[in-house]
C-alpha cells in the first residue's frame, strides 16, 4: 500500500512538474511512518523534492537518512545517491573543506568490488583522448570545452566523444563532426560503457562530467577503461574515485595547499583551466547599456546558490549605497520559486522596491544591460554566469576561499587582469562592491572594456589553451610510461 502510494506521488509530480505538492504528499506519508525497506528510495526522492524547492538544509538531511538507509539498494544506485549527496555540499554555507573532501572520499570506498581492466605501456605515435560526459549538448560544459574537441593537434592525437545522457540536439549534431569518433553509451551499463571506452583503446580520458548528474560518468571511469585518467571543467571538487589519477586546474584555483584536499593529483595550467566560447546567442543581443542612477547590481546565478549568507552581504551593500535595488534572475522559470526567493529577501530585511526577482528564461543575455555590477555567489560561485557577466561587459565582484571550486571567479578576473574585483573576505567583498557603485566614471569606462579585455585575456585565448592542456597531456603520459 505505501509502495503504491509512493510511486503515485512520484508520477504525478514527473507528469506536472508540481514539486510543493509532491513534498506535502510524501511528508503526510512520512507522518504515517516509511517502511524499512523503502527509507532509502522515499527519502532520496524527498531530497530531490526538496533541492527543487532550493531547502538545501532538508535535502541534505534527507540524503544522509537514505544514505544509512542504503543496504537494500544495488551499487549502482548507491553510487548515484552518494554523488548526489556530495555534489548537494556545495550548495550549503558552513561545510568545511575538510568536510568537503571526506565526504567524497568516502564515495571512492564504494568501488573497492570493481576489477579495474588491464592496461599495458607502450608508446605511441598519436594518443587517444577520450571525453567522457553526460551532456554533450547545448550545455555551459560544451561552452567550456569545445576548444578542445576542435582545435587539437591532428597529428598528435585523435579525439572521440562519449555520451552517457539522453539529451540531444543541434549542438551534439554539431559536436559529432568535429572529433574522430562519437560513441552514445546512454543504454549501456556502467561496465558495459567502460568495456566500450577500453575497446577503443583510449590511452587518456577526460571525465567532464563528475559527481553532477548523479555521477554516471565517475561509475564508468572507475573500471579504469583508460590507462590515465583525469576529471574537471564540468565539475569542481575531488571525486574521491582511486581510479581518477588527475584533476584539472590553474595556478589561481588551486594554491599549494589545496593539494590535500584531493584523492587525485592536480594539474596546474598556468594560465585558466577554463577556455570560455561565448553561445551564439550573444549575436541577437540588441541592448544598450547605459549606467543606472542609483545603480543596480545583480546576480543571474542558479537561486540555489544563494545562500542566506550572501543575501545579508548583499543587503549590506545595498544599505551602504542609498537607493540602490537588486536584480536576482534564476536559471529555472519556474514561478514558484521566485516567489520563495521573495520571501527569503525579505525574511533578511530588504524593502520590496530594493528588489527585482525575475525567472529563467531561454533569451536573456540582453538583461545583463540591466544591471551595472554583478555581484557573485559564495561558497558555490558562477563559472558560465560570470563570463557571461563578463562578455556582456558587466564587472563582477567575487568572493574566494582555499578551494578549488570557490575560487573560479577569482581565476577569471586575474586573467583578464581585473583582480582587484576579487575578495578574500565578507567584508572586502562588501567594501569593494560599494566602492565600484560610488565611481560612475569607472564603472562606465569598466562597461566598455570588459569584453574586450575577456577577448584578449587567456579566459578566450583557445589556442594557447589547447597548448597548455596539450601539454599536460603528454606530461601525464610520460609519468604512465615511467611509472
């Protein structure tokens, strides 16, 4: 009786999308009390339901209940439901690094049954890169990696492209003609997509994918289906996976000490370790900016990244610049939640007129003229929002910690030579945001530069990039051969 309840629930909110709904239903059921045997699968189904209502503080809470809860579950789906939880981590204020990584070293504990498969050095005229990922489509990852599956050195490496997600579009058409090869690994298992990858013998493969998407393409990578294996780019933290030899990243995200917080080794590009292309999108963008009196900032980040935290640092700057307003533009276009976002602000003490909330929508590059400083989020901070901000000529302030994934923003404003926008503290953050809003002549002239400086900078330099990257390539290799 509860199981068919459950699944009622379930479908009905995958057949309407209404999220609020689904929750009070499973909460009623909770109430009644959850059988044993289905805590896991109800809990991580209230998790989900309550990330969607961006209650980050709930989600968590129910996904540690499934997690203990997981005994019945196949390896597969325990592996989802950790990636899950981890990636969820970085949406909450307060977790530590420390924290941070245990809690996905502990992830890579759940492969010690998997039997690696075998490999042998030798060396090799052209490697064999492979790029792994579950969204080779119309995606911010694609924006920041297609330098790579087109400008590589033919004569040096051959490239093939491998898709574990379902999603497909004009964009994937346009992935596939580049690379030597595309293989779809959506209707295989984990270890029949690996034995895919290992048959075509890839010698480095390049997880861009993660623990994001419930960490499909990590449960690949951990037979070891290539004999040097690396992760970044689509995701920004360890993935604690053995299997996993390398992570992506530059001399800005990742200080000496960040060493210690990864299972993997780092890579260190000496410039960016992101390679922005803009979406061609920007051609049909038609808006003039022109500076706002009193001056607006904003943030068109994910709403989930938007911590209570952030919010009391931005009603700061706003208390501090007289008559100023805020303009918040979530990714999803669900009302819904901007409604909630409402609440929340004025929950910390925003006036209603301070505020302009506004939902996703598919056409909004131009709406980036309606703001004068973006302000970014923290802990979790924007990557394709913050050079989106960037292109369309919009100073960005950024907050940074020690790791890894929060210090994106910080990478690119030193990049584009614009660090004195980036903050290692609250309160710099707030005196640099209040600074920028008090000098029109600065702002304006800021307006006209960014892009431009963006162009120039080694954030859009993809040859350069490529290089770099290339040449990390045959470093890894070589440590292969000499291992």
């Amino acid at each position: 009786m509860f199981g068919e309840k459950f699944v009622r629930v379930i479908r009905q909110y995958e057949k309407t999308g209404d999220s609020q709904k689904a929750l009070s239903e499973l909460e009623e059921m909770e109430r009644k009390g959850v059988p044993p045997n289905a805590r896991a699968r109800f809990y991580e189904a209230k998790g989900l339901l309550c990330f969607q209502m961006n209650e980050i503080r709930p989600t968590l809470e129910c996904f540690r209940v499934a997690l203990q809860s997981a005994d019945g579950m196949n390896a597969g789906d325990r592996q989802r439901l950790c990636s899950n939880y981890v990636m969820y981590l970085h949406y909450m204020e307060g977790v530590t690094d420390e924290e941070l990584r245990d809690a996905h070293f502990s992830y890579g504990q759940m492969f010690s049954h998997v039997v690696p498969f075998p490999h042998v050095r030798r060396t090799k005229e052209r490697l064999r890169v492979g790029y792994l990922s579950s969204n080779l489509s119309d995606s911010i990852v694609v924006n920041f990696s297609v330098q790579l599956f087109s400008g590589y050195d033919r004569g040096r490496y051959e490239v093939v492209l491998y898709e574990t997600g379902q999603k497909k579009d004009e964009v994937t058409d346009w992935l596939r003609g580049m690379a030597n090869g595309w293989r779809d690994l959506s209707g295989l298992s984990a270890e029949e997509a690996a034995r895919r990858i290992y048959e075509d013998e890839v010698d480095i493969l390049f997880d861009l994918t993660g623990h994001t998407e419930g960490g499909r393409t990590l449960q690949v990578a951990a037979y070891r289906p290539a004999p040097v294996q690396l992760c970044g780019i689509g995701y920004f933290d360890t993935t604690g996976l053995p299997a996993m030899d390398y992570f992506l990243g530059d001399v800005y995200c990742d200080p000496a000490e960040n060493d210690a917080l990864f299972s993997e080794r780092l890579i260190r590009l000496p410039k960016s370790h992101f390679c922005y292309t803009p979406p061609v999108s920007v051609l049909e963008c038609r808006a003039k900016y022109h500076l706002h009196r009193p001056v607006v900032f904003g943030s068109f980040n994910n709403f989930h990244k938007i911590t209570d935290g952030m919010l009391r640092l931005w009603h700061q700057v706003l208390c501090r610049v007289p008559g100023s307003r805020l303009l918040l533009k979530n990714v999803s276009p669900d009302l819904k939640l901007v409604k909630a976002m409402r609440e929340r602000t004025l929950r910390i003490g925003f006036l209603p007129e301070q505020l302009d909330l506004r939902p996703g929508s598919w056409k909004y590059l131009d709406e980036y003229a309606d703001m004068d400083i973006a302000l970014d989020t923290y802990p979790y901070p924007g990557g394709g929002t913050t050079c989106e901000a960037l292109y369309m000529g919009v100073p960005v302030i950024s907050l940074y910690g020690r790791r890894h994934g929060s210090r994106f923003g910080y990478s690119f404003l030193q990049n584009i030579g614009m660090g004195e926008l980036a903050a290692a503290s609250p309160e710099e953050y707030v005196e640099k945001a209040v600074a920028l809003a008090g000098d029109a002549e600065l702002l304006t002239a800021l307006h006209k530069i960014l892009r431009e400086s963006l162009q120039q900078s080694p954030v859009m330099d993809a040859c350069g990039y490529v290089r770099d990257v290339e040449a990390s390539y045959e470093r890894i290799w070589q440590e292969w051969l000499d291992a």
